[in-house]
C-alpha cells in the first residue's frame, strides 16, 4: 500500500470475527487482529475507513430472528457497533454503518443469490423466503439500524474522537432506453427503487412517493422520531459505482401483493455493456451520477468506496482496459469536482484479488494474487504500476497525461 502510494485503505470489520455469538463477549483474538491493522496502517500513514457491515452476519443471530427481518437486529447492531467505536474509534475516524444494503435487499432476499439466500417463486428458487415483503422490511431495519448506531456514535463518542460516520450505497447511473414519455417516467421509478429507496430517508425523512405509490401496504412507516433521526445520520455519503443501466417501461398487470420490489418499479432495466466483461467503461456515467446526488440531495460529502474493473483472474500483468476504465473515470471525477461536487474521497475497487462473492472467475485486482502459492504471492498488475504513478504525480504513463486536459 505504502509503495502503491495509498494515504487510505478501507476494510471492513467482521461482526461474527469480532463478537462470535452476534452479542456479549468479544473475542480478543479478533480484537487483537483489527488493532494490529489499524496500527500498521497509521505506523505507514494509512487512514483506515471501516465499514461495520459487509454482508456477513453473525449466523447465530440468522439462527435466533432470522437477522436483518427481525427488529432485534437495531439493538444488537447498535451494541456492536458499541464496541467497534469503544475500541478503535480512538484511531478510526471514518466509519461506515452498511455496505450496499440496497444490494442486501436484492440479492440476499429478492433473487435469493446473495447472502442469507431467501426467497420465493418465481423470483428465485430458494428453501426459504417471501421475495414480495421481506426486502421492505429488511431495507427498514437497515435503515433503523443505522440511524440507531449513529445516534449513539454522535451522543457518546464523535465529541471526543471527532470522527465522520456515514452509510454506504451501490449506484448506477440510469438512463432511459428511449426518449419515449413511458422510458423517461421508467427511469424516475428506477431511481426510486434502486437508490431513493435508502437515500429519500436519509435525506428527507421518508420513502419516495413513487414507491409509495406503486407498493402498496407492503412499504412499512417511519415514525416522526425515527423520521428526525435518519435525516440526521448521515456525515457522507458512500457509494460503489461501476456501471450505467438502460431502463425501459414494463407495466405489470398482477396484483400487488403476488409481486416482488422488480415488479413494484414497472421497469426493466438494460445493463450497458461490452461483450467480454459486462461492463460499460465510458466514464461519463460517473460525472451523470454525481451531478444527480448533488442536485437531488443538497450536495452531500461524498465518498466513493468502490469503483473498478472485472477481468479473469488469469490475466497476470496486462490489464490495460482495467487502466482505461479507471483513467476515464477519474478524469469524469475531477470533472465533477470542477462543476462543484463535494466528493472528498475515491478507493479502487479492489487492491488486490480476493474471493469475489458473485463471481468465481473475474476480479479486480489492482494486484494478481497467485492462489495455487501457498504464501498467496503478490505481483503488480500494469494497472497497480498506473496507479502508482498517477498518485504520485509522475507523468510517464500514457494515460495520465490526458488529465492535463481538465
């Protein structure tokens, strides 16, 4: 990290590493393990950014209440993230509550691909679930669960170790397929699932109409208290980007409560892609994002967590598109910075190969992990020397020098 030029390097804490049995005693191997790294880190002039939640959870609390559908989870997050605060926020001054739990809702309760796995027929086959009601109030309870964290992060703790705390989200920039009334009205509905979902709470106290409208009863409600809480929780925004969807209108005839949170939308939506990898490279999506978070929701602090390229993993040195995606896309950042986004931070999706939790073959590493080695050896990929030198400023690398046009 010190030789890539890095100044920040987010990780996430592991709640089931951490506290084994979801709540009460702490593990101290774990305890230990989390204050070494930070410890290294800032020894090397390395901020560490953590996120509290990352997808996995304490089984046995999947076990107790079944996890995020249960109201039991505010308290024993808060409780946890207790601890996380009590013992590293002496260091850590830039928490994350939740990564992506938009994606949470979708994969892990819709689609039934994502942990826990649950859903129901037709929208996935999985042993447990009901895709038509538990992401609502899965994605309540994240949203509560936050907003209780950073409640007693700001009364108890932010005073004395004067850190920020915020919520991280996975953004597209969605466009309408056609200029048609029916696609431009799609891509509303879209925004409003995908993303107004979390941010409409967080920034002004309640669900978006579109999704009032188009949900039913289904959408649980906010309290006037809880209401005043979330608009109050949130120090930055963080958000993972790396793509641009095409939504078209898809009207649906069944009823309401037969119908899952895709079907709710009205919409279909179209990933722009290449033919090998599954993704758009043009970086303008970026500047089109941003721009819309800093129209729609006041300009907030911003961090950009993850943004990055998939390629197999077999490719060991020469991932020149990875360079391209990652050269357009900070070129449509400074952009952004330019025309007054306050986007304070940006992390490449990811430092080196890991386990990909959707994907067995691609990944996004800055760095080729050799996993047949049993010391997991390390090599830079072009993209990692790129990288490197465009932190520092040096001007020997193709792409860099096309910075100079902005």
């Amino acid at each position: 990290m010190k030789e890539t030029g890095l100044d920040a390097y987010r990780f996430s804490i592991s709640w089931s590493r951490l506290i084994p049995n979801g709540r009460g005693e702490v593990n101290p191997k774990g305890l230990a393990y989390y204050n070494n790294l930070i410890n290294e880190l800032l020894d090397h002039g390395i901020q560490p950014h953590v996120t509290m939640f990352h997808y996995d959870l304490p089984q046995i609390l999947e076990d107790e209440y079944d996890g995020w559908l249960s109201p039991q989870i505010i308290g024993d997050f808060t409780a946890y993230a207790d601890v996380c605060f009590r013992e590293f926020g002496d260091r850590v001054t830039n928490w994350t509550t939740l990564n992506e739990p938009n994606a949470l809702v979708a994969l892990g309760y819709d689609s039934g691909i994502g942990p826990p796995g649950r859903c129901s027929k037709p929208f996935g086959d999985c042993s447990r679930g009901n895709s038509v009601d538990e992401p609502y109030i899965v994605a309540h309870n994240c949203l509560l669960a936050h907003s209780s964290a950073v409640s007693l992060y700001k009364r108890k703790y932010q005073a004395k170790q004067k850190g920020l705390i915020g919520i991280n989200l996975y953004i597209y920039n969605i466009l309408p397929f056609t200029n048609s009334t029916e696609d431009i009205a799609a891509t509303k509905r879209a925004r409003a699932f995908y993303t107004g979902w979390f941010l409409d709470p967080l920034y002004h106290g309640d669900y978006p109409l579109l999704m009032k409208e188009n949900t039913g009863s289904k959408l649980p409600i906010f309290s006037q208290n809880q209401s005043e809480q979330l608009i109050n929780s949130v120090d930055f925004l963080g958000i993972n980007y790396y793509k641009i969807i095409y939504v078209k209108d898809d009207p649906q005839n069944g009823p309401i409560n037969k119908s899952d949170y895709v079907a709710d939308m009205s919409a279909k939506a179209i990933l722009a892609s290449d033919s090998t990898t599954g993704f758009h490279v043009l970086g303008f999506g970026l500047q089109e994002e941003l721009e819309y978070l800093k129209q729609s929701y006041g300009n907030p602090p911003i961090c950009i967590h993850e943004n990055g390229y998939p390629m197999h993993q077999h490719v060991v040195f020469d991932d020149g598109p990875r360079v391209e995606f990652l050269s357009t896309h900070l070129r449509s950042l400074v952009i952004s910075l330019r025309n007054g986004s306050n986007t304070r931070g940006y992390f490449v999706w990811s430092l080196m190969d890991m386990y990909e939790l959707l994907s067995l073959r691609n990944t996004y590493g800055l760095y080729y992990v050799d996993f047949a080695d049993k010391d997991l050896k390390r090599y830079p990929r072009s993209s990692a020397i790129w990288y490197a030198n465009f932190l520092k400023g040096r001007r020997d690398s193709g792409c860099t020098e096309r910075f100079s046009d902005h």
